[in-house]
C-alpha cells in the first residue's frame, strides 16, 4: 500500500511548499514582532523591579512549548522519514533541555546562587551556549533539508518502525548528553569561563561575546533564507529566527543587564518565537485530524457501496450469486437448528434466447431489469430474498415457508411477470414474456444439503419447462 504525502491536501509543513497565503502571514507575524521591538529600543535599558516569579513563568512556558514541538516534529519524522525534521526536531529539544537547565542555575529562583554550586557566570555561559546551539540546528536542517517534497512513501514495515525509534531515542539522547555535559563544565569549570557579568550588569566582554552570538544567528537565518523553494516550515523558522533576534538584540546587547525593561521584553519574545512554530503545527494537525474524519468517513461509506456492489447483481440491483449461496447455508442452518422449514424458488425466463437474438442485449437487459422488479416485489418479508442466480435465471430464499406458501409466492411470481406484458414475438407460449418456476423444500428433519435443495427445485423448474413453460412446479 502506498502513501502519498505530496498531495496538497495532505503536504506537511516539511513538504509543503510555502504559497503566497503563508509568506503573507509570515509577514506580518515579523512586521508586528519588528514593530514591537523598535518600540520597546529607547528604553531598553530602563531598570525595572526584580519579579522573582517572572524566570518560573517564562522557563515552564518555554520548556512546555519547546517540548511539545519536538513531539510534533518527532511525529512528523516518524511518517517522513526525513533527517532534517529529525534535526530540527532535536534543536527543540536542545532548547527545552537547556532552558531548564538555565532554570536550575539562575541565581535566586531555587537558591540565592543558584544550584548545584552553580557561580557568577555558569548562567552566561548557558544562555550564549543556548543561543549559539539552536542557530547550529537550524544550519544543520538546511543542510539536510529535501530540494523537493517527499515522494509517495510506503507504509512502514516493523523493521522500518522500529529503526525510526531508534534514531529517535539516539536524537534525544545525544541532545540530552549534550546539554548536561555542557551543564557541568558551565558549574564545575568555573575558572576556565571569561568574566560575562558584573553583578547584574553585562560587562564589555560580554556584549562582545553576545554581538558573535547575535551575529552567529544572522548567519542561520540568512542560510535558511538562501535555501530554496522554501516550504511552509522554512517560511515558519525564519519567523522564529527574526524574533529570536529580537530576543538576543533587547535582552543582550541594547540593555545594560538583568532585569531592566530590554531583558523582561528580549524574554517575551523568546517566548513568542517558541511559540510561533508551536501554533502553527498544532493548527497543522487540526486540519490533519479533520482531513482523517472526512477520510474515515468517506472510506466507510466507499466500503459499504463495495460490500453491497460485491453481493448485487449490477445490471438488476438483485442479491447475486455470491449473496445467495452465503445466505442460503446460513438459512438452511438456522432452519435446521430452529425445526423450521425453507422454501426455495427457481425461476427462468421462457426462451429468453430467441427475445435476445430478436430484440439485440440493450433490450433484453431492460427485461432482465423489468423481470428483477416483478420478483422483488413478490418478497413481502424481510427475510426473503430474491437473486439473480445467472443470466435470466432467478431465485427467491424464502425462510419459514413450507411447500404451499413456496408455491403461492411463485404462482405470484409468474403472475407478476405477466402482467408486465412485456412482448415476445418469437415466443412459441404466447405474446408476452412469462417465467417458469420449480419449487423445493427444505424438511427440517431432513440431513438436506443446499446443493441438495438446488438440484431439487432445479428438477422441478425443468419440468415446468418440459410441461409446456409459463408454470410452477412443486417438489
């Protein structure tokens, strides 16, 4: 069975390419964001209160938000089988396992120098670290990204599945092995880590370092601009990577330090470019969710109209002879089960050949089609059935319905035929169509088969033939 992932309206983020729609919302989420930031600029570096609960509100949002996006990203890479998802995937990861580790280490939230003997500059050192980090994924994603959207992809083996998880669990292990050694040098190598802050202040070495890093993630954003066709998530993580810019340019450069007006807002936004990808993604697979109820829906009803094609006659919209040998046995079943009698019907249209060869087959397909309603409307219970047996053969399963009752309904059977008065000029009975009908029962003390009973009425449906036709015969 194959998959196709390409199609417009099942195209991933990852595959689908980026139209005018998305470049527009894009856009604007940069101009708002570009907006914001040129407001807040002239009074970056106005000091404001110390909000002790600011850094566990900002770090659970960002972790939350990151987290989330990486199982979406990982889910993604799960159907695509792509190394740029599995990457980018992994850059979200990186940043929610940083970010909690820059949690754990700032000064004052869990203890006045943070944990783990963490020092004066381990927090610096984490946050340059956090935002050189992400940048890489992104150079890594361009770099492994598909020229073109994904072909039509097999569904998965096992063999394939399981090797998806293990490229998964190595992606985030190495991250996480990643993020705590880093942890560690930042808190146990304190010696080795130049002087970023002065108390809360950025000294000179700092911003320089932060102009590298700033300048580090222009160098990203310009890569992944520079890589076309651009799909929907190129056009999303560039969004991502401007207002990460504007995150690193108020937070880090333009302020004096911790707490003042530049580093509550460069904080807000890091919040926003988590966030941005994050929204569009969960709106993605709401529109996937969707798409697979109407598919659902769609298949059910297509798997009913093949069930009922599989088992109609097409040309009489009669059962077929699939239907009534299956509910034949099961009749004959339950009658015996139950010590209940069956009837069974064959009928025949009278030298049906010579109306065909004189009429030609569009006109004996209409009789064929008026004959299948006369039949049909001789069964009166749910449970009869009538069925096209093969070509202008019939047959009507009666269940609880001895001999009598059998040869009543085929009397009406062949009554009902008549009176359709369809005309016959090469019939040697009369002016009209008519049928000939054999009747059997099933006994119930009788250790009778169904081809049994078959044979039976078609013994009968002969003589009728051989008596003259235009009759009923019981067994």
């Amino acid at each position: 069975m194959q998959v196709d992932l390409t199609t417009e309206s099942w195209a991933f983020l990852s595959t689908k390419p980026a139209g005018r729609r998305e470049n527009r919302y894009a856009l604007i989420a940069v101009l708002v964001s570009a907006l914001f930031f040129f407001c807040a600029v002239p009074f970056a570096r106005t000091p404001l209160a110390q909000f002790p609960a600011f850094i566990p509100i900002y770090v659970s949002w960002l972790v939350i938000c990151d987290l989330i996006t990486a199982a979406l990203l990982f889910g993604q890479f799960s159907v695509l089988r792509s190394k740029a998802l599995l990457i980018m995937a992994g850059g979200y990861l990186f940043t929610a396992s940083i970010t909690a580790a820059y949690a754990v280490i700032f000064p004052g939230l869990f203890a006045p120098p943070g944990l783990m003997g963490a020092g004066p500059q381990t927090t610096s050192a984490m946050y340059m670290f956090w935002h050189v980090g992400f940048p890489l994924f992104i150079m890594a994603y361009t770099r492994f990204q598909a020229k073109r959207a994904t072909p039509v992809l097999p569904l998965p083996s096992p063999a394939a599945r399981q090797k998806t998880r293990a490229a998964i669990l190595r992606t985030a292990g190495g991250v996480l092995a990643l993020v705590l050694a880093y942890t560690v040098f930042a808190v146990g190598g304190q010696a080795y880590l130049p002087e970023f802050l002065n108390g809360n202040r950025t000294t000179d070495l700092g911003h320089l370092a932060l102009l590298g890093v700033w300048a580090f993630s222009w160098l990203a954003l310009f890569m992944l601009w520079r890589r076309k066709p651009h799909t929907v998530l190129d056009v999303w993580l560039m969004v991502v990577m401007c207002v990460w810019l504007f995150d690193i340019a108020l937070a880090a450069l333009l302020n004096t330090g911790r707490y003042d007006l530049g580093w509550y807002v460069g904080r807000i936004y890091g919040l926003l470019a988590a966030s941005f990808l994050l929204i569009v993604l969960l709106i993605e697979d709401g529109k996937h969710y969707a798409q697979l109820v109407q598919l659902s829906a769609a298949l059910s009803a297509a798997n009913k109209q093949l069930t009922h094609l599989s088992r109609h006659d097409g040309l009489t919209e009669l059962a077929n002879r699939r239907f009534f040998d299956e509910y034949l046995s099961e009749q004959i079943a339950v009658a015996k089960r139950y010590n209940r009698t069956l009837a069974l019907i064959m009928c025949d249209v009278d030298q049906f050949k010579a109306y065909n060869d004189h009429y030609g087959h569009q006109i004996g397909d209409a009789c064929l089609r008026q004959v299948a309603a006369a039949i049909q409307s001789c069964c009166k219970r749910p449970a009869d059935k009538a069925v096209r047996y093969g070509g202008e053969e019939f047959a009507l399963i009666l269940p609880d319905t001895d001999l009598a009752g059998g040869a009543r309904i085929a009397e009406a059977v062949r009554e009902a035929v008549s009176h359709q008065h369809i005309p016959h000029e090469r019939s040697s009975i009369g002016s009209h169509v008519s049928t000939s009908c054999g009747v059997a029962m099933l006994m119930p003390q009788a250790d009778m088969t169904a081809q049994q009973l078959i044979g039976a009425a078609d013994a009968c449906l002969y003589q009728a033939k051989n008596l003259g036709r235009n009759r009923v015969v019981c067994a």
